[in-house]
C-alpha cells in the first residue's frame, strides 16, 4: 500500500475511533420530530448546484453518513459541513464526466443512530434526514431541473435516502409521478439493500438487470465472504445486488481482468491519486446477495467503523469499482437519450 492510501486509511481509522468513543450507549434517545426542512431556496445549503454545467443531463445526489459526533441529527456547523463536503468530493468524481452535480446539505442522521437497539427510533432520525431530502429534492425539481434527464445518486445513508424518493416521488399514475420515471437515466443507491420487500411495497423500485438498462437501481454492498450479519444486511436478508463487473445478477464469478479501476482519493479534495487496474474479481453471494469481493486482504481494508463486522467493505464499495462504475454512468446515460431520441 503507497502513503497515500496509508494516509487514506488511517483516517478511515481515526474517523472509527471518533464513533467507538461516541457509540457507548445503544438505547435510543427521545428524538423529537422535525417540524421544518433546511431553506433550499438559500445557496448555503447546497454543496453542489449545477457543478460540471457543460454536462446536458443532472444527477442529484445524496451524501453517505458522515457525522460522528451527534448523537441523532445533525446540526450544520462547519465541521459538520467540511466532513460532508470531504465525503460528496470523493463520491460527485463518479458522476461529474457525464452529468452537472445538485446535492444539498442535509441533518442526516449521525452515525450514532446505527447503534440503537430501538429500531423504531432510529427509523425516526432517518425520518428527520428524509424530511430536508425531500424538500431539497422538490425545490431542485421545481427551480432547478428545467426538465433534463435525471440519475439519482446516493451511498449508504444517502442510498437510502434515494429510496424514499423513490417511494415518494416516482410511484402512481398522477403526471408527475409518470413525469418523472420517463425522465429517470437510473438510480446509484449503493451501499444499501434492495430487496424483494421493498419492490413489493414499492414496485417504481426497479432492479437493473444489465450494464445498459434504464429507469433502474443499481445496488450493492461488498464483503469478503465471511460475513453473516450487519448493518447493511442483517441475517435473514437476501439483498438484490448487480455484479458492476460483469453487470450480471447472478452468482457467476467475474475476474479482476474486468475491473477497470480500484482508486485511492485525496481524503479531502477528492482528487484521484492512484489508480490499479485489475486488482480485484467479485461475485454475488447466492445466499446474502451480497457482493464479495476476490483476491483482497482485509488487512488493507478493514471495516473502519464499530458498526461493521470484520470482513465487511462497505467504506469501499465504491473505490473498489470506481472506474467501472464511472464507466457505466455514461453508459447508462447514453442508452438512455439513444431511446428517448427513438
């Protein structure tokens, strides 16, 4: 491993300690509903708003869980916003070749909330997170896109907030919730489970099949083949993933050959420092539907966090992939505007 990425992992490390020492107690807190969202008509709240404005067609993205210090939501302060504007400068360098970059400033809920044994309260700080989402995502719709092509983009929390978007926004037969879905390229909800459930609920949730289909999510969450419980997927759960390798849904094996680029990025910047093609295969796990990830040492990747389980590489889903998923972010785009010109 280069200093770089040593330095990249040490703070991944320093960031795990941060939420060891701030996730002693487990039981929920009385969290308070919030009554009102972030004001989006003000510039502040938005980290993006039309980044890479050359690009003709706009991803709206949602930042992962960043805050390590806040017991349930987020409060906007500078750190809180400089962690938030490290983590979306890593993650926008997928998107910005192909699309101009909205992603809005949010309380999200605090890494604390994953430890609760309470799941009803937890549900009730991401409930909080969603509300800003939303309305971030209504004023973006009504001010902001002037009806271009749409991805929706989100890791981890932010994945999951891409979800409830899609619940709230893309399902029924009102104009424009047909709107909407005619307008999807697809959704990048990387980090979180999809699953059987949640299409049932919400059948606008729809699983991609291939590297070029649109109006589709592409999900999933890597391991090393150990793992049996976590956050992402508790046991029980079988996750409906995509292979971002050989684009396929199955368990069948693609070799690090196929792998484009794994990188290591500038923990603030976002720059890309390196960049090693063909390091690592994957294949889904037939059981978990998982994504595991061949031929690594979790030495090199630890879980970082005290909330993952030891073989989980959920901080790297997306550095593992980079290049490919960056790749099929045009892909996607192109195949989508080559049907809508039919």
């Amino acid at each position: 491993m280069n200093k770089k990425a040593k330095a990249v992992l040490l703070s991944l490390i320093l960031m795990a300690t941060m939420f060891f020492q701030s996730a002693i107690r487990v039981e929920a807190v009385n969290i308070l509903p919030f009554t009102s969202a972030l004001d989006y008509s003000r510039s502040e709240n938005w980290l993006y708003d039309g980044a890479y404005p050359e690009n003709g067609v706009d991803v709206f993205m949602v930042a992962p869980s960043v805050d390590t210090k806040s017991e349930v939501n987020s409060t906007m302060t500078d750190g809180y916003k400089r962690a938030f504007r490290n983590a979306m400068n890593q993650q926008q360098a997928i998107y910005a070749k192909t699309a101009r970059i909205y992603a809005p400033y949010y309380r999200q809920a605090a890494l604390n909330v994953y430890s609760f044994t309470d799941l009803a309260a937890r549900e009730k700080a991401m409930q909080n997170a969603y509300i800003d989402v939303s309305a971030a995502f209504k004023y973006y719709l009504e001010h902001k896109n002037n009806g271009r092509p749409l991805i929706l983009a989100g890791f981890s929390q932010g994945a999951d907030m891409c979800y409830r978007i899609l619940q709230e926004y893309y399902g029924g037969d009102g104009d424009r919730a047909v709107s909407l879905r005619e307008n999807l390229i697809a959704v990048y909800a990387i980090g979180w489970d999809m699953t059987e459930e949640m299409i049932a609920e919400c059948p606008q949730i729809v699983p991609a099949q291939n590297e070029t289909d649109t109006g589709v999510v592409i999900s999933f969450d890597c391991e090393d083949g150990t793992v049996t419980d976590s956050v992402i997927t508790p046991a029980g759960t079988k996750a409906l993933s995509i292979n971002p390798l050989n684009w396929k849904t199955d368990s069948s094996k693609a070799s690090k050959s196929l792998n484009k680029g794994s990188v290591t990025q500038d923990s603030k910047t976002g720059a890309i420092t390196s960049v090693e093609t063909g390091k690592y295969g994957a294949y889904i796990d037939p059981e978990r539907g998982t994504l595991i990830v061949t031929g690594i040492d979790t030495n090199e990747y630890p879980a970082g966090l005290a909330i993952f389980p030891t073989g989980s590489l959920h901080l790297y889903d997306n550095f593992l992939f980079f290049v490919n998923l960056q790749d099929n972010v045009q892909k996607r785009t192109d195949s989508f505007l080559m049907r809508k010109r039919k």
